[in-house]
C-alpha cells in the first residue's frame, strides 16, 4: 500500500508538470509540443517497461577452496527502487579466473528477495579472482549493466593471488561535457586513463591543434581521470600527445547547443549554449532518475552564464540525466550528474548486548534504520559476521546502495565506488568526473530507439520453463496441434496439457520445481495417435558457458591491527578445512541427537521426528541412516535431493555425480568418489539416479573410518547403502509417444549452520569450533518490534566485523558495518 502511494504521488506530480509545459502561452508560440509529445511517450515506455536491477550481498568476499559462498539476492525495479514483483527467476553463476562458468543456479525471487550459496565443486582447486555475476532475463533487455557483478579472492593457502601486470601500455579517451564539442562554446573536456589491467592510471600530457601548436597541459587528478577547461575552434583536428603517444580528440561540429551542469548550494546550476544558428530555437530542458522525469522546462541561453538552477533535492539520490531538446523533440545535448538528498540518507543505528565477549558466548544484536525524521523504517537485511583478523576489509569496495543508485547506469567498471559515498573532501568533485567519463546513455532518446525497445523483449521469467517439439516419425516433419501433456515429478505434481504450433513447439511455463526433478511427457497427434517423435529441448542452451578471462585482483592481508587480537601464527587453510568439517559434524550430531550426556541450560530446541529420521542407526562413527517408512515426505523427492540433504554429501548436478566429506577427504586433494551398494551390490550413481524413491527402504551413509573399515580402499571416498523393497532395483520402460527426462529448478534450500551453544549443542563439547563466517542471516525482515538477531562466538579470539546490507519497504538501500572483539576487547563503531 505505501509503495503504490509514493508510485501515486510521484506521477500525479509529472502529469501536473506536463500539464503546465503543455498549457502556457508562451510554450505554445514558440511550439514546444514536439517536445512535450517526445517526454510523454518516453515517461509511457518506462512505465511499461519497468527496469530490474540485481543485488547479491555475499557473507565475505573472500574464501578459501571447497568454502560455501552464501549470498542474499535482492532485485528492484522501475525508478523507485522498489522491490521487484517482475522476475521470480534469478540466475546466479560462478566463474572460474579463466572465465569458465564453474556453477550456475537459480533461485527463486518473491517479493524482490531470495538466496542461496554456490560451491567449488565443479571446477578444478585455483586460487584467484573468481567472479559472480547475477541477473534475471528481463533485466538483460536493458544491457549488461543491469547485470551484477562482483570479484571474489578465492585462496588454496599454497599460493597466492597475482594481480595482472600493468605494463607501460595504456589507452586514453576524452569526453566532451554534453555529447558535443561545439566551435567557440567553452565547456569542460574530460578524460580517463585505463592501463592494461582495467584500472585506472595516473597521466599527463598536452593537446595540440591541426598545426602542431601547443593548447594546454592536462593531467589526471583522481584513477586516471580529469577535466580541463576547453574552448575549441570549428576546423581544428585535436590530438593529445602522452608519452609519445597520439590520442585524437572528438570532432568539432560548427553548429549545435551545449549543456554546462554545475553543484552550487546544493543547486545544480545548468547553462546552456548555442551557436549563432541555433539561437533563436526553442529549446527544452527535462531531466530523470532510472527513468522517472522530474523536471521539464523550457531553457533559454543566459548573458551571464547560468541559464537555470534546479534544487538538488528536487530528485532522489541517483544519477540525474539532464537532456535538451530542440523544438521537433530532437536530443542534441545530454549530461550526466549525480544528485545526493537528505531525505535518502538513512541513520542506521547498531547495538550490542555486551561490550566484551568470551568464546562460544551468545551475541544479541540490535538495529534500526530510521529515516530523516527519526522515524522507524521497516525492510529487508541481511547480516554477516565474520573474522576481521585475516584479510583487511575493503570499506570502497562497493554496496548495495553505490550498486542500486550508482552502479547499474555506469558504462564497465567502477573503482572504489564507496569512496564517492564517503566524506572524502573530493569525493562529489571526483564523482561528477565518473558522470563525465563512464556515464553512458541507457536510455533511448529518440521515437525510433523507443519503438526498438518494444520489440524482441524477452518477458520477465515466474517460473520454470520446459521446451520441446513433436515431430513425425519419418521425415522429421512438425506436427501442429499436437496434444502434449507434461507432468513433473515421480508424483506428477505438477502438470499441463499444451498444444503445439505451426512449428511443432511447446513451452510448459510457470513451473515451481525445486532441485532435479523427472519429467514425464506423452503426446498424441492432432487424430489421436501418438506415432511421433518428442524432442526436449537442452535447458540452458541460450545461455554462454565462457565468460572473458576475469582480471585478478588480490586483496592485502590485514595489516591494520588496531584494537585486534594478536594471533598466533595459523594455516588458515587448514583452519578453512576443519572448520567445514567440524561444522558439518556438529550439525550431524545435532540432527542425530548424539550430543553426549549434558544438561540443556536454555530451551532446548529438538525435533524427535528428525532424530527418527536421520538417525545413527547401526553405525558406529559419523554417519546417517534415512528409514523411508518413517519420512513419508521423502518419497516424493528425486534421490539426488533426499541425499543432498544429508550431512555431508553433496549431489553436483552438472556431472550427475555425488561425493562425500569424510576423514579421508580434503581440500587439497578433493572428495574421493564414494561406494555406491544397492541391496549388496556394487553400482554407479548413474544407475541410482534412476531408481524410483517410492522403492527404496533405506539409505545410509558412512562417513567414519569404523564404519568404512569393511570396505578397505573402496570406502576412502565413503559411502552409500541403498536398501529397496524388492531387493532388486527398478528398471524403467519405454513406450511409444512417451519421453522421460529432468529438469533443473530452483535451488534447493541449504540453511547457514551455527551452533547455539547451551541450547542444541553442549557449551562444553570438546569438538573445536573455528568458524571463519560465525553468522549469515540471509533474509532478515525487520521492523520497530523485529530487530534483534542472536548468534554464538566460535572458538577463536580475533576482531569480527558485522555487515548489514538492505534496502526499506519505501526503496532506499542501506548499508551498515562495526566490528567487535572477542574477550577483553572493546567494540567499536565504524
């Protein structure tokens, strides 16, 4: 309700501003209607093409191989920032140094919010920079800024991450201020340096006209950009000589109109300018944020320079394009700015319930997030707690709010994005220089790129898809109207009943799989008799398996060891391995109720019907039995989710194979394939994958070396004792006009483990416990009597750092980081 108010209020106050531009006298004499049709149908177009941005909040941004990386996904769409009810399908990948997609999953979005974690196992153990990227199809109409990005340093602990060498060689671009360098009308000439690496770097140089005379010095002031003063002349071939090194300038037009944006008292002052010709044109300024028109005016140039001033707090915080428009609605100059309003700023406020804290003690934490006025706000977070003593913490590296109000309409990479959110002296002069540079016109400025926009839109994406396509036995000929019915599931769950087109195509949309599902598909032709053939299309065959080589960029060590704990010397990749494995066997014990003899000290937290589940059974050391009789909900699901639910085992999808973490297995060297028995016999998991769940008794996995000492050598990988009902297995069967196959749906819910100690698990258990993430709380909603979040220290002294990141039911994104110590320390804010 609020967010339609405020969506409400916004576009009575544009349609009343049109009204005005559209009723004036003078505007009618000097025919600015062009212009006003021009603003009308492109305010139409975004309306009904709403823009989705993509966000994903990850625990750290740094691991450690064979480490789960946990992420929270928010999208937004249109102006407003607003959660996005658009797309429920997010595609979330990992990708390999190489460029080598080394996973892809979707999650499953509602209400602009989901999450889930992605895993190593499918690419070979590399250190370096890895790259997630994240994006819904809807958003991707609209270019690849609307995709996300992130650099994440994976480490193996036997080597380190080597940045990519900057040579000598390096490219420069200028930037006339609003598009144009006009002859005799001054503005401001920005430029930007990029060495090989992708990053900015520091230059200096001079600009020479057609005759070799010498113009002006420039230098850069801030990652390889700058701007100079610059008055051309109509005829003139300008070129930049750095370091021997020959740069041409644009090209000067002798005729033409151009904006000067200035930020005076928290004004933006804007001039225009005109050459003789362009003079007595009517021109007319209109300026919007993602899409959203806040102010349209006529604009006249002005004897003393400043043509008009618009309030900065007249839009919201974001990147402001100011567009001019000649009388037939024509854009002839644009320019970017970035405003920042008070009203966006958000006082976000943290609390702890201890100044100091011990090992394995509870930790509470308060926040709230008030607005201007020192009114609560309600929304959605997301929290991580991790060790701030290994890898120093980059506070510019960017957030949720530089990604949503800065980042998805910037043209390639930006560095140190928080930096133009900080109280840095030059941070808004430096910010203006980005607009200047890397501003890039996302959205169409004319009738023709308007229409483009609505054609070949891919639709936004509520569910599942499955595609195929029924042709004749002989001949490979499409069969229209063919009657194809499609259920999904050993159940059939799910189903519909599609009929094909001209082509012999179907699509079955809007499904809601989780994991790996079976698919059964029959079909009958248009007469009724089912001689055809069914043909299922490959799943993510639109989509790209390589992605450009992503440039490596290590992170520093911690070196800022201010109020931190000293440590001794530790391998912290020894620490990421026993931390996996020990959480992995606390949560077992905790699932199996194998916690020893201790006496709860809070309330206890227990499930008897999961210890009857997922109990030891018979098995002596780390392991888990599934009795299927006694968990009729597991019937229903595939074998490849019943045995990724388990502790420890862990089902790739993409090689159809399973493995298990057991004393034998490692980071360095990776799991080992597990012992695959079905009812006593040696098998494959290729054979298990099809075996129907409905026919399994039970399912073990050994996991100790007690219990896979009978195996010898076989069982270093573990492993899996399958039990059915017949003793035999299945086999399937074929029948004409029939198809069988799967289909990958949504990520399957892997919930973050930490222990709470004194209440699930035993305060004094003596399995060690050195978390490098202490807490993930993916999808945390907040508000005035939901703000507090509980978590246990490890075993580790060190300084944990606190990240929040979110964004209020009203769209302002909001970020907030302090750390704290364990024992004696004190905390502090940040």
């Amino acid at each position: 309700m609020l967010s339609l108010f405020i969506h409400s209020f916004k576009k009575i106050i544009f349609l009343s501003l049109v009204v005005v531009i559209a009723g004036g006298e003078d505007l009618k004499a000097q025919n600015y209607q062009p212009a006003v049709d021009f603003i009308k149908q492109f305010k139409n177009v975004q309306d009904q093409l709403p823009r989705e941005s993509v966000y994903l909040h990850t625990d750290r941004d740094w691991y450690y191989f064979g480490e789960r990386i946990w992420f929270s996904a928010y999208t937004v769409s249109g102006g407003y920032l607003l959660p996005s009810e658009l797309s429920t399908v997010l595609y979330v990948e990992l990708v390999a140094p190489d460029g080598t997609i080394a996973k892809r999953e979707m999650v499953k979005m509602e209400a602009g919010n989901g999450s889930g974690s992605l895993t190593f196992e499918d690419v070979d153990e590399a250190s370096g920079t890895y790259e997630i990227r994240a994006y819904t199809k809807w958003g991707l109409n609209f270019g690849e800024s609307y995709a996300f990005t992130k650099k994440v340093n994976v480490y193996t602990g036997t080597d380190d991450i080597e940045a990519e060498t900057s040579s000598d060689e390096f490219d420069v671009q200028f930037f006339a201020e609003s598009g144009h360098l006009v002859d005799g009308l001054s503005t401001s000439l920005a430029f930007k340096a990029i060495s090989n690496n992708g990053l900015g770097t520091t230059i200096e140089g001079t600009i020479y006209d057609s005759d070799d005379r010498a113009i002006t010095d420039f230098s850069s002031s801030h990652l390889g950009m700058g701007a100079i003063d610059f008055t051309p002349e109509a005829g003139q071939n300008y070129y930049a000589m750095l370091d021997g090194e020959k740069f041409s300038l644009p090209e000067v037009m002798e005729d033409g109109a151009i904006l000067n944006i200035g930020l005076k008292n928290d004004f933006f002052t804007v001039n225009l300018q005109a050459t003789e010709s362009a003079e007595n044109q009517a021109f007319l300024l209109f300026a919007h944020v993602r899409g959203t028109v806040y102010h349209a005016a006529p604009i006249a140039e002005a004897e003393r320079g400043v043509s008009a001033m618009i309030p900065q707090n007249n839009f919201p915080t974001g990147i402001v394009h100011f567009t001019l428009l000649n009388g037939q609605g024509e854009a002839v100059a644009e320019r970017l700015a970035f405003a920042k309003n008070p009203v966006d700023q958000l006082d976000i406020t943290t609390s702890l319930n201890k100044s100091a804290f011990t090992t394995r003690e509870r930790v509470s934490l308060d926040f709230e997030v008030q607005d201007e006025k020192e009114g609560l706000l309600q929304g959605t977070a997301s929290v991580s707690v991790f060790d701030d003593n290994i890898h120093s913490y980059q506070p510019n590296s960017g957030d949720i709010t530089t990604h949503f109000q800065l980042g998805t309409e910037i043209k390639g990479y930006i560095e140190q994005p928080g930096f133009y959110f900080s109280d840095a002296p030059n941070a808004d002069a430096y910010l203006d220089l980005l607009m200047q540079t890397q501003g890039w016109r996302a959205f169409a400025m004319d009738t023709e790129e308007l229409k483009k926009q609505l054609e070949n839109l891919t639709p936004p994406e509520t569910g599942i898809e499955i595609t195929g396509r029924i042709t004749s036995l002989w001949g490979d000929k499409p069969l229209k109207d063919a009657a194809v019915f499609l259920a999904v599931g050993s159940d059939n769950s799910q189903s519909q009943i599609i009929t094909t087109n001209e082509e012999g195509l179907f699509t079955a949309k809007d499904l809601e799989v989780q994991g790996r599902e079976v698919v059964n598909v029959r079909a009958n032709r248009d007469g009724g008799g089912d001689r055809l053939w069914i043909e299922m299309d490959e799943q993510f065959a639109e989509f790209a398996d390589q992605w450009d080589p992503v440039v490596q960029s290590p992170f520093a060590p911690a070196t800022d060891t201010e109020g931190q704990i000293e440590q001794e010397p530790v391998d912290l990749k020894k620490r990421s391995e026993a931390a996996i494995a020990s959480s992995e066997i606390l949560e077992g014990a905790e699932m199996s109720g194998d916690l020893g003899e201790f006496t709860v000290t809070g309330e206890a937290e227990t499930d008897s019907y999961t210890e009857q589940v997922f109990s030891e059974g018979e098995l002596s050391g780390s392991g888990t039995q599934v009795n299927m009789d006694e968990a009729d909900y597991l019937r229903d699901l595939p074998i490849e989710q019943i045995l990724n639910q388990l502790p420890g085992v862990q089902y790739n999808s993409q090689s159809n194979s399973v493995t298990i973490r057991n004393s034998f297995s490692s980071i360095s060297s990776g799991p080992l394939p597990p012992l695959i028995i079905v009812d006593g016999v040696e098998s494959d998991f290729q054979f298990v994958s099809g075996i129907n769940t409905q026919d399994i008794k039970n399912i073990t996995v050994a996991r100790s070396s007690l219990d896979l000492a009978i195996y010898g050598a076989r069982g270093a990988g573990g492993a899996i004792i399958i039990t059915t009902r017949s003793g035999t297995g299945l086999s399937s069967r074929n029948e004409r006009g029939t198809r069988t196959t799967y289909v990958e749906g949504f990520q399957e819910p892997t919930n973050f483990y930490s222990p709470k100690y004194g209440i699930t698990v035993p305060k004094d258990i003596a399995q060690l416990d050195n978390r490098i993430t202490l807490h993930w709380e993916p999808e945390f909603n907040f508000s005035d009597d939901n703000n507090t979040i509980e978590f246990w220290t490890s075993d580790v002294a060190s300084q944990y750092r606190i990240v929040i990141e979110g964004i209020t039911e009203t769209g302002t994104p909001f970020y907030k980081t302090q750390t704290f110590i364990t024992e004696d320390s004190m905390d502090t804010n940040e």
